[in-house]
C-alpha cells in the first residue's frame, strides 16, 4: 500500500512537471514575435540578405520569420501582383528589404491599416527609396530617398543644432563614396540605442545623405557626418529614426548596404551595431519594449567589430 502510494505520487509528480514544461513551451511560443519580411525587388542584393537578417533576427530567439516576395522587377502584370497579399494583421512588425515598383492599392491599404492598428515597421537601408507616389508611406517614414522636390531635409550642423531645409532648396538625396565612418548616438535613453556607446566605427558602408519627406514626429536617435571630402555634405544626416503612426511605430536605418555579388565578408550587415540595431528595432516596433541585450562586442569609437 505504501510502496503504491509512493508510486502514485512520482507518477502524478511526473505528469505535473511534464504539464508545467508543456505551459512553459506553450508561453514562450506564445511570447515570440512575428515578423514578415518583405522582398523581392531591390538594387541591392535581397536574394541573400533576406537570409541573413532572417538568421540575424532568429538567433535572438525573440523571433519566427516569415518572407512574403513581390514579382520581380519590371513584372506589370496584374495577374502576377494577384498572388502579393500579405495579410499583415497576422504579424507584429513587418521589416522592409524592399525597394521596387509601388504596391497594389489593397496592399496600400492593409498596410496603412496594419500600422494604425499598433503594427510595427523596420526598415533597412534603401527600404526608404521606394514609393514616392504614396503619400502615407512617405507620412510614415518621414524622410526618404527623393530629389530636393520630394520633401523636407533635416541635418545636423556643426554645433549640433538641428536644421532644417525646405523642399526645392540644397541637395537631393544620394550618398559619397563608401567608407568606414562613426555613427553618433543622438538619443541615450530610448530602448534600441540605450546601453550603446555615444560614437562607434561602422564599417565600410554607404552614407546616405539629405534624405527628404514630410519629416514630422521624427525621432532621431543616431547620426554619422557626411563629410564633403567622401563626396558627401559637411552636416551630420539622420540614420537611425522612429516616426510613430496611429497606434503603430516605424523605425528606419539607413545602415546596411549590400551590393549584388559582394563578397560577404564585406558586408556592412556584419556590423555588431547594424545587427543591433535591427534586432532591438525590430523588437521595438513590434512590443515598444527591449529585452534582447547588447552584442557583447558592440564597436567601440575606434573599433568596428564584425559579426561571422
Ligand atoms: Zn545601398
């Protein structure tokens, strides 16, 4: 009798613990972040960075991936945009490997549906280049890749003041040549930048300049100066910013460039800091919280650090 009780209890001991690690499992599924990717036409090369910023971002074991792909480029033919319909409400945030043809209006429109309603958006790199004709999407991420016609330029001069310059005056939006450069962190205490150094090197990589739009409700959060010498402006441009839209939050970084058949040990998405930040922007769009920590070997002001 004893013996049998003392079995019963390690059985139904057994079975408490198995039920408690299934809940366990069952929460942390529960916990992740759902993030749709989309791709499918861009200048540079998404065939094997949608891969890589999928690896980036599930290595944290924050999130499950998911790829939605437009036709290819120069496709017009409506039968072919029939099967791109991503139903974005399934999804927390959606992070934007894509710079092609404007999107059907339905997608427009769930789009702008899904940021109103709380989704979140992460852009990388030329993810800000498409889409002039679309209004919203200008709204929503505030400065983008235009001529001095197609917007508003916010900059950072010397002294650190912030300035802006109207539409049809200075520049239009391009880049110098590729080089190393320092990004500044410009806001110390939101979530994604928090814990950075103020200045850390970045690899070789395009530095965007004299990005314009409606630039409202911008939320800089880092810079790297444009030096005339690389062919750029002698201001310190925007690379990281958030703009927050309905009930939804966009985050862009202009960081990040990978050109066709670049060897990979190149890339400027190696960057510790460039995967940091689109894994705790990402994370921030989606939640408005960051729990992903750090890299432990973020650049410092005087050091890039790579990621394999
Ligand atoms: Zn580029």
């Amino acid at each position: 009798m004893k013996l049998r009780c003392w079995v019963c209890c390690l059985i139904s001991g057994a079975v408490a613990l198995l039920l408690l690690a299934m809940m366990a499992g069952t929460s942390s599924a529960a916990d992740k972040i759902d993030v749709l990717i989309i791709d499918g036409q861009n200048n540079h090369d998404f065939e094997r960075t949608t891969p890589y910023l999928k690896q980036i971002l599930e290595q944290t074991g924050r999130f499950r991936t998911y790829v939605a792909t437009t036709p290819p480029q120069g496709n017009t033919d409506p039968n072919a945009w029939k099967g791109f319909r991503p139903q974005f409400a399934d999804y927390d945030v959606v992070l934007s490997n894509y710079n092609g043809a404007t999107w059907p209006e339905h997608v427009r429109t769930a789009f702008e549906e899904f940021v109103k309603n709380g989704g979140g958006v992460m852009n990388v790199h030329a993810a800000n280049n498409p889409f002039p004709d679309w209004p919203a999407w200008n709204d929503m991420i505030g400065l983008a890749w235009r001529n001095k016609d197609g917007g508003d330029r916010v900059a950072y001069d010397g002294s650190g003041r912030r300035i802006r310059t109207p539409k049809g005056e200075g520049p239009d939006s391009g880049h110098g040549a590729q080089h190393p450069y320092t990004v500044i962190v410009r806001d110390r205490e939101h979530p994604i930048t928090k814990g950075m150094p103020v200045e850390w090197l970045h690899p070789k990589d395009e530095l965007y300049h004299a990005q314009r739009g409606p630039a409202l409700n911008m939320n800089i959060l880092a810079t790297a100066f444009s030096s005339k010498e690389s062919g750029g402006t002698g201001f310190d441009e925007p690379m990281v910013w958030w703009i927050p839209s309905g009930k939804g939050r966009i985050v862009t970084s202009l960081l990040g460039h990978v050109g066709r058949d670049q060897d990979p040990s190149t890339w400027a998405m190696r960057c510790a800091g460039f995967q940091a930040i689109v894994t705790r922007g990402t994370e921030w769009a989606a939640t408005g919280e960051v729990t992903i920590p750090l890299p432990t070997a973020m650049p410092t002001y005087d050091k890039v650090s790579l990621l394999p």
